[in-house]
C-alpha cells in the first residue's frame, strides 16, 4: 500500500504539474486512468477486512485506514490539480465534450469542492486532520462490534423446543466448530433471528435477544458508545468548515434527495401508517398468547415467535414449512437463471481455477448468452465465520471501464449463512431468499454497467439500492418457484395451495419490518442534521424514539451502538434512508414487468438493463428513472406492497 501509495500521488503529481494547457484528455481522462496499483492492493485489504479481519488485520487495518485517508486528501487538495479540474470545467460547454465527458467534469470539479478542494490551508488542514481520526474510530468501531459478535449462546438440550430439526443441527455444527459443549446461537443476524421465531423457551429467547440488541454496549473495552460521540462532534466540525449546514447536507447533496428535508418528507410519508400497523399486530399476538394460556405482555424477544404463530393461524402458514422449499443452492442457481432470462447473462463454475482468500469461496464465470463473450467474474462467499463482518453484502473488486481499453469487472456476493449439519443441506427462509436476490441485484447492476470513465460506475447512495431491491421480487415468481424451489427431501414442487396462502400473507407483519428499519433510518437523520454534533448516544437514542411514538415491543433494526452502517465510515451516514427511497422505485419499476403479465418481459428487462443497470450514473438518475418508466415514481406502489393505505 505505500508503494502503491506512493506511485499514485506521483502520477497525480505529474498531471497537476503539466505546463500545457488543462484538456479533458490530460488532466480528467489521465485522473481517471491513475492509481491502479492503489486499487488493486486496496481491494486485496479490504477483501481481508471484511472477510478475514483477524487481529494481525485488525492491527494493519489502524495504521492502514488513516494513510489511506491521507492519500485522498492529498488528492483533493492539490491546489494545481483543482486549478486544472477547474479550468476544463470552466470550458466544458465550449470545449467539444461529449455528454459523458461533461458528466466526468460535473461530477469531478463536485467531488473536489465537496471534500475541500476550494478551503484555505488552515481549513484544509484541520479538515485533513479530522479526516484521519475518523478513520481510526471507524476501525476501531467496527473492531469492537465484530468482537461482539464472535460470542455466542449456549443452549442446553431442555431449550430446542419449537425449533425445526434442520436448525437445531446448524446449532450443532456452529458449538462443533468452536469446540464448545451443546448447541450454539452465534451472535449474527442469520442465527438469531430464526430462534427468536421458533424458540419456545422464553428465557433463552430473552438472553439470545439481549445479547444481539446489545452488541456494543456493555460498558466494557468493546462498548462503542464514546467512539460515536466523537464519530459525530468530528462530522459536524467537518461539515461547518466545508460549507454545509450540518453533515446531512454535506452527505446529500450529491444524493437524489439532494437534502435531508425530502427524505424525511418520505420517510414521515410512511412512518404513522407503519405505527398505526405494530399496533394492531401487538393486539393480535397478545390476543393469542392469552388464548394459548401465555400470561405475558407482549416484548420485543416475544415479537417473532408470537408474529410466527399469528401468521399460522391466520394464514395456516408455517414459515417452516416453507423453508424446507428453500435449499440455498438452488436459490443460487435460481437468481443465475433469472439473470440469464432478464439479460442474457450465463454463469459457469471456475472454482479451483482462480486464486480464493477461503476455501469456503466459489467462482463463476459470467458470459452473455448469445456469443459466449465474457462479461466478468462473480465470487461467492456465503458462509458465516469467526472474523467475518456480519451481514450481506456486495463488493466490487474491479470495475468495468474503457478509459484503457475494455476493462471487464470483478464482484462478490458475501453472505453469513449458517452451514447446516455434516451431510446435510443448508436450508434458508424466505427473507434469506430475498437477501439472496437483493446482494445479487447488486453485482448484476456492476456486472452490466457499460460507461467509459470509471467515475460513472458511482451512483448516489440513494440510488444504489434500488436494483438490488427490485430484484428481491422474482423470488415468488411462478417460474423461479416451479423449477427451484423444490422440497429437500422429496423434491416435489412447492404446492399451489402453500403459494397461494404465501402471497395471502404478503402484507403480514410490514408494521414490524418497516418500524425496525425506519426507526434506525430517522435516528440517523436527526443525528446527523444537528449543526453543533454534541451527543451522549444513549440519551440521544432514547428520547428520539420517545418523540417518534415507537412501539416499545419492537427496537431499532440496527441499534447505536453496534449500527456499522454509519459508524465503519461515511458510506451510510445520513443515508439510511436511502433503502427506502431506493424502495419507492423498485415497487414502481416492478410494476411496469407486473403490468405486463409477465416478470420477465424482454421489452421492459432490455428498457431496464439498458437505462438503469447500464449506464452508471452517466446521466441523472432522476432522468435515467423518468425514461425507464416515462415519469418519476411513485410512492403509492410501495404503500400497497406493504398493505398501508395509499391516501
């Protein structure tokens, strides 16, 4: 990293020091074709922060962090190099740019201002320096949360009540695999969220729920609670010197929001209506808890189990008996067949040909249908392990361009699945399928993008998301379910009658999914549009939600403490929102394929490949949404998708 560190601020060097005068192809063309080794040795680390974080990285990653923040830095306050940016921009409508290249020069001279490029040296100075101790507190927040993490807790054989036989096996092989006695709910999503369904000891319920809500905030040299303080006094100091009225605005305003009023305008659009619902689902589970002889009120480690049994009554739907339709290699092989039947893309196994960082790891080679022409690679890491980031997430290794000739990209899906017993197959629920499709979407959306300057490939944080939501909605397709969502053991077709008390279903529970996320999206908003910063994170937490009216029986999906979202970097901050703006186009995109009768209709998939996957952000996204779809999007398909009231 500091060779390539070094190479790249010398190449950088060498374009702001020309004496001819600034051109597109000799300053922005030669920007975008620098720092190569940078990017390459950049991924190799970040491949092993996300995947392979053990303590020797953890340390690497404290030294690592801040230089690479420095090198930006640097970068974006070279005074030469924005001299240059800035004459070129100054030219761009005289100078013969093509649309593209104009968009280069907007979005480049953008980013410079953005991050300082016009301050004084003083500001830029303390901007440096602010810069570079939040990339410390941003490793060493996402060090402690993942320390928390590998824990777990440990189950007697009186506490595997309720839970399916293929569950209590992957708590099994989870206690095997660290060596421990008895049955191991690992502290990670995936894990916990099936017992606190299924589970029917209460107490263990409690202990597991507690012990996931509370990651990061124990009081001891794991607690987060001072990181954030400070992660937030430093972004509103950093927002203020750069021009912006609190760090919201500095984090929107390259958004589509553009500023923090029009995305809570959204999210309040949604919030009473979701409320309104968790009211109604809590006096249905406790109405059946009585009637079950459960005397107990209602609390957030009761929620999923009680929900789960709600929905059986109802719906005489047992998401269990579902789950033994989801095999997770089928649904892999199911979101490789939608892709081939929406775009024409073809995914080959090339496992043990290319070099993993685990054996865990798979490769396929992606490949158009047509011709055979080579698209790019997808690796595969679906497992969850000690040193392992929780969650699911895409990565791109490498990112398509032609500024060098055709540059073809590289990308990983990551998930935490918990492997199932030796022997036997891993499967997953219906809200894993969807994540499935959603990290998916994601490496479909790098794996079609076709623009020339490798900037382009960067959309807005609110965009971002979109096509990996939009894509969670082929998993209920007929033709998915028909061919790869077969029983385990008979492998016989998922039954219409189950389908049909599925989709019956489908509104069930939104309250709760949509209060859990957009509880955490509007603590983050309110954080972050405060000017002055100053936050003690638990009061802070506390009284926002007050304000807000949540129902007690339910906790934010991502608590302050341990919300890496927000706090690993700038990535989300003040942009959780974006999933549900990002959401309010994929209910509406989805629409158009609905309002065909077919979801995979070749004229609206080519329509959506060609104007939202493909162009990156070479064109306004607003723009890119109103040529898809003829006009901007509307938030009523959201709403009935979640079965709120449209008006």
């Amino acid at each position: 990293i500091d060779k390539a560190a070094a190479a790249y601020l010398a190449e950088v060097n060498a374009i702001a020091t020309r004496t001819d005068a600034p051109t597109f192809d000799n300053t922005l063309a030669a920007l975008e074709r620098s720092g190569k080794s940078l990017d390459r040795v950049g991924t190799l680390y970040f491949v092993m922060t996300a995947n392979l974080n053990t303590p020797e990285v953890q340390k690497l990653a404290e030294v690592i962090e801040p230089k690479l923040s420095q090198v930006s830095d640097e970068v974006k306050f070279n005074a030469k190099l924005f001299a240059r940016i800035k004459a070129v921009y100054d030219a761009r409508e005289t100078s013969g740019l093509s649309a593209e290249q104009k968009r280069v020069v907007q979005k480049t001279y953008d980013d410079f201002v953005r991050r300082g490029a016009s301050l004084d040296a003083d500001k830029k100075k303390r901007v440096g320096e602010i810069n570079q101790t939040l990339a410390k507190l941003y490793t060493d927040f996402g060090n402690r949360v993942q320390a928390d993490e590998n824990t777990w807790v440990v189950l007697g054989k009186d506490q595997l009540g309720g839970l399916p036989e293929s569950l209590v096996q992957s708590y099994k092989a989870a206690a095997d695999e660290r060596k421990v006695a008895g049955w191991l709910v690992v502290n990670t999503r995936s894990a916990v969220d099936p017992f606190l369904t299924f589970g029917d000891e209460r107490s263990a319920r409690e202990k597991v729920w507690r012990a996931f809500v509370e990651r990061g905030n124990h009081g001891d040299k794991n607690d987060t609670n001072g990181l954030i303080t400070e992660i937030v006094k430093l972004r509103a100091e950093r927002a203020g010197l750069l021009g912006f009225a609190s760090h919201a605005h500095w984090r929107m305003s390259d958004t589509m929001a553009k500023e923090p009023k029009a995305a809570e305008k959204l999210m309040m659009r949604v919030w009473p209506a979701a409320v309104a619902r968790v009211k109604q689902e809590v006096a249905d589970m406790q109405k059946l808890a009585t009637k079950l002889g459960h005397k107990l009120t209602v609390e957030p480690w009761d929620y999923r189990f009680y929900m789960e049994k709600v929905r059986k009554e109802r719906y005489d739907l047992d998401q269990n008996e579902f789950k033994q339709y989801f095999e997770l290699e089928n649904m892999i092989q199911a979101s490789y067949f939608m892709a081939g039947k929406l775009y024409g893309y073809a995914f080959e196994e090339v496992s043990g040909t290319l070099p993993v960082f685990h054996p865990d790891v798979r490769v396929y080679r992606v490949t158009r249908k047509s011709d055979k022409s080579h698209v790019g690679y997808l690796y595969r890491d679906d497992f969850a392990r000690t040193h392992k980031s929780s969650g699911a997430w895409q990565a791109t290794y490498r990112e398509q361009q032609k500024v060098d000739g055709k540059v073809f990209p590289i990308v990983s899906n990551n998930n935490n699945f918990t492997k199932g017993g030796k022997g036997q197959p891993v499967l997953i629920s219906l809200d894993d399928a969807r994540t499935l499709f959603h990290e998916f979407g994601h490496a479909l959306h790098a794996l079609s993008n076709d623009t020339t300057y490798p900037s382009l490939t960067n959309t807005p944080r609110d965009f971002v998301e979109f096509p990996s939501q939009v894509h969670e909605n082929w998993v209920l397709t007929r033709e998915i379910l028909d061919t790869y969502a077969l029983h385990y053991q008979t492998k016989e077709k998922m039954p219409q009658a189950l389908i049909d008390k599925m989709r019956k279903a489908s509104t069930f529970n939104q309250g709760f999914s949509t209060v859990e996320y957009l509880s955490a999206a509007l603590v983050d908003m309110k954080l972050h549009t405060d000017p002055k910063g100053a936050v003690d994170p638990k009061a802070f937490e506390a009284s926002t939600l007050k304000a807000l009216g949540m129902p007690k029986e339910i906790v934010m999906r991502h608590r302050m403490p341990h919300f890496q979202h927000l706090f690993t970097s700038d990535a989300y901050s003040a942009g959780y929102y974006s999933y549900l703006w990002s959401d309010v186009m994929a209910a509406d995109a989805w629409k158009a394929f609905e309002d065909t009768k077919d979801p995979f209709n070749p004229d609206v998939a080519k329509k959506f490949k060609d104007l939202i996957l493909a162009n990156g952000d070479a064109i306004d996204r607003a723009e890119a949404y109103r040529q898809f779809r003829g006009r901007d999007p509307k938030v009523e398909a959201l709403l009935a998708n979640r079965g709120f009231p449209t008006k």
